[in-house]
C-alpha cells in the first residue's frame, strides 16, 4: 500500500488513435505489499519500508469511440523496489 500516490505528468502527445504519456510516479510506502502467482502461491511479502520514492513510467492508450481501448505501461519497477530498499 501506498499513500501520497501521484503521478507528475511531463508530456502528452497524440496521433490518430494512439496518446502517449510521459509521467513520474511518487508515493510512500506506507502498508503491506503482498504479491501472489496465478497458482496462489506467495511471491512477495514485504512490511511497510516507510521510504518514499519517484520513478518514471510511460503509458501508451489506444482511443475508439472516445474511450480508452487499449492500454500498455513501461515502468521502472526496478528503480521503485531499489528506492523501497527492497533489494540485497
């Protein structure tokens, strides 16, 4: 869990049906984070660390009819766990 979440947008560009989005992600870890597998099986569990971080993320929308059709994201989820202090 995660409190103070925001992102910080920096650009938006559109063409056709595709709008891009360059943004920064920053919040504070600040509960549980819990993961499992499709199977069920734990993956990770880890205590609020308490740490704040910021790490930036792409995201990529295909638009049809005036709504969201498609989404993909590109995240630093490295960076994020690095700042978490949830390696080594």
């Amino acid at each position: 869990m995660f409190s103070h979440l925001r992102w910080e947008i920096h650009e938006v560009v559109a063409e056709g049906d595709l709008v891009a989005v360059h943004a920064t992600m920053s919040g504070v870890h600040t509960g549980r984070y819990t993961k499992y597998a499709p199977d069920g099986s734990l993956v990770v569990d880890r205590l609020a660390a308490g740490r704040a971080f910021a790490t930036t993320q792409s995201h990529w929308f295909r638009v049809a009819d005036g709504q969201i059709v498609e989404h993909w994201a590109n995240r630093d989820d490295l960076g994020t766990t690095s700042q978490l202090g949830f390696l080594g």
